[in-house]
C-alpha cells in the first residue's frame, strides 16, 4: 500500500510550526582573526597573573573561596580546574570550625557550602544550625542580612533528599528575599531578582556569566584583573562559538531537509545553544558541533512521529533504523527517503572522522542508543494516533527514553577524546544517576503547561539574541558584545 493509500485511510496528526526567527543570520558569520589571535594572546597573558592570585600561599581560606566563587562566576574558572580542585581539597579536610568562629557568616558559610558540594565534597547541613532557633525555624534577625540569605538562597538549591534544613532555608529566603528585593540598593538589587528568576545552580554558565560579569562590574571592590580576563576571554569564546553556529547552519542548510520535511522545525540554532550549554570549552569545539548536528536531527525524527506520520509509516521507518542499511530505502515511503539517509550519512561522517583517533567505535554505541530511542517513539506514536492513556508505570517504561536523556548523554561522549569505551559501556547499562537525571527531565517537561512552554520559549529567544550579540534590526554589528 503507498503512502497516498494510507493517509486516505488514517488522519494524520499534522503540526504547524512557527518558522525558524534566525533565517540566514548566522550563515556567512566570518570572524576577525586578528582580533580572535589578540584576544587569545591577551588571555595566556592574564591567565598567568591570575593564577597567581589563586596559587598565593599567604591567601586565607575565606579570601581564595571567595575568588574562586568570583572566577565560577565569571566564567573563566575553567582555565584554572586543577588549581581549583587542589584548593578545595585542601581546605574540605582543615575541619574548619564553622559553629563557633564568628568570622563565618551566613554569607561566607553558604558560599563555602555550595563550592564544596558543586566539586563533589560532602559537607553536612550542620554547619546552618546556629541560625536555627530551639523550633528548627531560621532567626528573625537573618530578614535583615540580605546578602547572608542571597547567598543560603543559593546554597539550598544543592540540597539532597531528606535535608529538611535546606527545604526550610528555600522557602525561608525565597520569601524574605521577595519582600527586601524593591528597597535593596545596586546592584545587590539587580542580583536578588535575577537569582529568584534564574538561580545560580539551574543556571547555563555561559549565560550566568554574562549576566555576572555586568553585576561584577558595578562591584565597588572588584579585581580590575579579573574584569578585563572575563570580558576579553567571554569575547573570544563567543567568536569560537559563532564560528562553530556558523559551520552548523552551514551544514543545516546543505541538507534541506526542512524544505523536504514541511511538517518538521527548523530549530538548528536552538540545538546548538543547547550543546553550548552541555560544555562551553574550547577543547570541547568537536563535541559541541557533533552533539548539535545528532539534536537537529533528533528533532527531525521527533516531528516525524509526534507530527506526521502514520502508525504504518512510521513501523516502516522504525525497522529501517532498527536494520540501519541503505537497503532499507526502497522500503520507505517517500518523504521518508531524505531523513532517513541523511541519518545514515550523518553517523558514517562521525564514524570516518572518529577513525583517525582509533575511536571509531563510540559511533557504535550512539547508534544502538538511537535505535532504541526511535522503537520507543514507535510506542508513544501508536498511543496517541490511536487515543491510548496508558497507565503511569507503563508509560515512563517507555517516556524516560524519550526524554532522550540516555542518547544524548551518549552522543555527547562521542565527540569527546576523553571518553573511553568503559564510560560507554556504564552509560549502556544505565546507571542510577543516569536514571534520576532522566526521571526529573521527563517529569519536569511533562509538568510544564501551554502557558509555561511559551514564556520558555521567549526566554529562550531573549538568551539566545543576547548571548549571540544579536539585534533583529543589525545583526553582527562591529560593537563587541561587552
């Protein structure tokens, strides 16, 4: 039977997707190399006088924490990971004494909190209980230490289950900070209403750090240094990633598979923002483009089930994946055929430019997680064609594979050189971190409503026009973007 059969047989669930807003933008984006070689020799530059300031012997605890929170925020502490991590090690086992020194306030010791529990060092929430009164509520005289509770505020975001402390210091600061907020002076003020929107740890660094860099600025007692390190190495990586969009859309338009694909989004800049927000590094230049390609894709192949296809077409396609062979092509109905060699040549190119490293075979374990991916929009297809509510248990058997959590994760391995096959094979099988990350994405999406998803996607619109330097008017103007 042919598709035009079929689709006089069945409905078909056709969506109407708003067009892409960066047209042809980021297409011919061509940067300066004398400006991209100034800035890198002015970071190695700076690089050495801060290292200095962080590596100084006779720097007290409480100082070099707070310079490494400044440099977390301002987005260069990656050029400084081993420095950092030493520090934090050394100071995670001093047993300071949080309870009794009065050096440490609610401000140093939420600080301190949080830096130790983002690098992975287990301090307790007993380090709080002085500012708990005999009921286990937080003291009325914190309501006026506005930085003391911004920066619990922050801490309570890295609470585990179980820690009521930090349940109660969430509620606690969210509404006193709610009420100080209009009588706050800057940019204290400015801080305070970005975090209850935007909170540090739920944040994407390099949009946190554009954000930082405009609220250090205003910092009566900023390091001159460290402005001109942030702003000089924020420019450079922004050039490194508009390079990168650049070569991305490049490749997008190429393909023309949204002209071939009418029912399908053309969101290739949104996929690349978020494998920007998966690793902003410059080493991670490969691993960024290959995980924006495999999301484009990805979404493709998801508007082909949730937006198009027939349940018939779409068992025709799920096979084909499943066999994944250019044979398989005669088999498919015919707006399929571009998709599905366009997958098919995607994952060869991974494959011919991962050889070369003796890598080759990570593009093994992507694909299979691919497969698995797409047999599971098989199964959410057929329920919604045919009206099916499954029960809870049933359906996130098969909706935590279609958060794809698992495939991105995998893809996001491949284009690391770091990656080894042992980490492949612990993703394969799907460890407990792998599993909550995937319950608290697919739960939170689906938890969202119409309304929600709107005001996320301005947001993202706004994040994207801001990060990129881009005006709907003038686009890549000369004005550098700080």
């Amino acid at each position: 039977m042919t598709a035009a059969n079929l689709n006089s047989l069945y409905h078909r669930p056709e969506a109407n997707f708003s067009p892409s807003l960066w047209g042809d933008r980021f297409l011919n984006y061509i940067s300066d190399s004398n400006v991209k070689e100034k800035y890198s020799k002015t970071v190695e530059e700076l690089k050495n006088d801060v290292r200095n300031l962080l590596t100084a012997p006779e720097t007290n605890m409480i100082d070099t924490m707070n310079l490494i929170d400044t440099l977390e925020r301002l987005g260069i502490s990656y050029h400084f990971e081993n420095e950092i991590e030493e520090k934090l090690q050394h100071y995670f086992h001093l047993n300071t004494n949080y309870q009794d020194d009065e050096v440490y306030d609610l401000c140093t010791v939420a600080l301190h909190f949080r830096l130790f529990r983002q690098h992975g060092h287990p301090i307790s929430t007993e380090i709080f209980g002085k500012w708990v009164d005999v009921e286990g509520k937080f003291k009325d005289d914190l309501k006026s230490d506005a930085k003391g509770l911004l920066s619990l505020y922050e801490a309570s975001h890295l609470r585990t289950c179980g820690e009521t402390i930090l349940d109660d210091a969430l509620a606690f600061t969210t509404a006193t900070l709610k009420s100080m907020a209009p009588n706050l002076e800057s940019p204290l003020k400015e801080q305070v209403a970005h975090a209850l929107v935007q909170p540090l740890h739920l944040g994407i660094p390099r949009v946190e750090a554009r954000s930082f860099i405009s609220a250090y600025k205003e910092e009566e007692q900023k390091n001159e240094t460290l402005m001109k390190f942030a702003k000089i190495d924020f420019n450079l990586l922004q050039i490194i990633h508009k390079e990168e969009l650049s070569h991305i859309s490049r490749w997008w338009k190429e393909l023309g598979l949204i002209s071939k694909l009418s029912y399908a989004r053309d969101r290739v800049v949104e996929c690349y923002f978020w494998a920007l927000g998966v690793c902003h590094e410059p080493q991670y230049s490969r691993g960024r483009i290959m995980l924006a390609k495999t999301i484009a894709m990805t979404s493709l192949i998801d508007d082909t089930f949730d937006a198009y296809g027939t349940v018939e077409e779409l068992e025709i396609f799920t096979e084909a994946i499943q066999r994944w062979d250019d044979g398989e092509i005669a088999q498919l109905p015919e707006y399929m055929v571009p998709l599905y060699k366009a997958i098919l040549e995607l994952y060869e190119q991974f494959e011919e430019e991962l050889t070369n490293e003796g890598r080759s075979y990570v593009v093994y374990y992507a694909i299979e997680t691919l497969k698995e991916l797409v047999r599971c929009y098989l199964g959410e297809a057929k329920w919604f064609i045919k009206g099916y509510l499954p029960p809870f248990e049933e359906y996130l058997d098969i909706a935590f594979t279609t958060s794809t959590y698992h495939y991105l994760t995998t893809s996001s391995f491949m284009g690391m050189g770091s990656a080894r096959k042992e980490d492949f094979e612990w993703l394969s099988k799907k460890p407990k971190m792998l599993v909550a990350a995937l319950t608290i994405c697919r739960l939170v999406d689906d938890a969202s409503s119409y309304e929600v998803h709107m005001q996320i996607r301005s947001m993202i619109i706004n994040i994207l026009e801001t990060y990129f330097d881009f005006k709907k008017v003038r686009f890549l103007s000369k004005k550098k973007f700080i």
